[in-house]
C-alpha cells in the first residue's frame, strides 16, 4: 500500500513538512509506503491559466492518483487558511483527476498560533467531494510551532500526527481486508446537479 503526501507549504523542510514526516513514521511502521512532494514553492496560478509548466506539473501528478491507496494533505496556515498555492494546486488537481474517489485521506495543518481550525475545514472540503472517509486523530488534526524544532516540542500536536498516522494505517488494512472477503465500497452514482436558478 502506499500514501501520498502533499506538503503545501513554500519551506520545503520547515513546520509543515515536520508534521507530514510523523505521519509518514507511523505509516512506514505498518509496512505502508509514503512518498512526500512539495507542491508550496511552486508557481501555480489558478483557473483559466493553461498551458503553462505548472499546469503540466499538477497533471504529472493527477497521472500517478490512481498508483495510492490514501492522502494527506498538509499545509501552513496563512490569515487563517491554507497557502493559496496548495489551493490553487487542490482546486487543478481535484477538477481533473477522478482516481480519488473512495480512498482514505486526512487534512493536517501547521500554525505559529490560530487559524488552524478553519484552514482544516477548507483542505476536508476537497476529500468530501469525492467520497473520500476523512481520517481523524484524538484533537483537530493540527501542529503549533515556528520552526521544526518548536514543532517537535508540541507534545499534543505530535501525538495528534502520530495517531493520525495509525488511523490512516488501520482504516487502509481495513478496506484492503474488506476486498479480500468481496466487500466491495457502494457504487457512485451519476451526480444529480440541481440549478437554483434557471
């Protein structure tokens, strides 16, 4: 089994990655691999600009989707909501790629101070469009600190990552248990879109 990792932050090997590396300790310890990518440094504009190496970038990885049995999405927290550019990254990736569908994911999210519940709640958005099971821990799944080193001093935060990361281990044995005995996840049905206007 394997997870993918997106570190949505513009520090490469700052907080957020810190957290996402707990994470990826606890799944490795199961035998599942992680594979981390940093999408935070990147130049990705948003919708209607096409053609462009970043837009070339989300595709490359919208291509590699359907190779991960689960997610975690990491990302600072900037005026109270994750770096626009992992937004603009989700929001691409999301439109185009359909292979997420059904597959476990968690949000987790780093902050010196505040703002970290409502940027958990904008990252959960995107799972819950794809009937993705959300993963939580025993806290919102958020990390305080400044730097690496005061990230590693939040005891709650990291014990909130490492349980984090044993969910996701365990619900992902679990639906690979459930196919093993033929229980299959409920089928999709064709979206109804209802138009309040028309």
């Amino acid at each position: 089994m394997k997870v993918l990792m997106i570190n949505g932050s513009p520090r490469e090997k700052g907080c957020t990655f810190t957290a996402l590396n707990i994470i990826a300790k606890k799944l490795n310890e199961q035998g599942i691999e992680t594979n981390i990518i940093n999408v935070g440094s990147k130049n990705i504009a948003g919708f209607g600009a096409e053609g462009s190496e970043e837009n070339n970038f989300v595709k490359s990885i919208a291509q590699t989707i359907k190779d991960y049995d689960g997610f975690v999405f990491g990302s600072p927290v900037y005026y109270a909501s994750p770096n626009g550019t992992l937004i603009s990254f989700l929001d691409k990736l999301f439109m185009m790629c359909k292979d997420f569908v059904q597959k476990p994911a968690c949000c987790i999210v780093s902050c010196r101070r505040g703002g970290a519940s409502s940027s958990i709640d904008v990252l959960n958005k995107y799972p819950q469009f794809y009937s993705m099971p959300l993963i939580s821990s025993n806290y919102w799944n958020m990390i305080h600190g400044n730097t690496p080193e005061e990230v590693l001093k939040d005891e709650e935060g990291v014990q909130t990552m490492e349980l984090l990361g044993e969910n996701l281990a365990w619900i992902l044995k679990c639906i690979e248990a459930g196919k093993e005995k033929g229980i299959n996840s409920p089928k999709i049905p064709e979206k109804i879109k209802t138009n309040y206007i028309k």
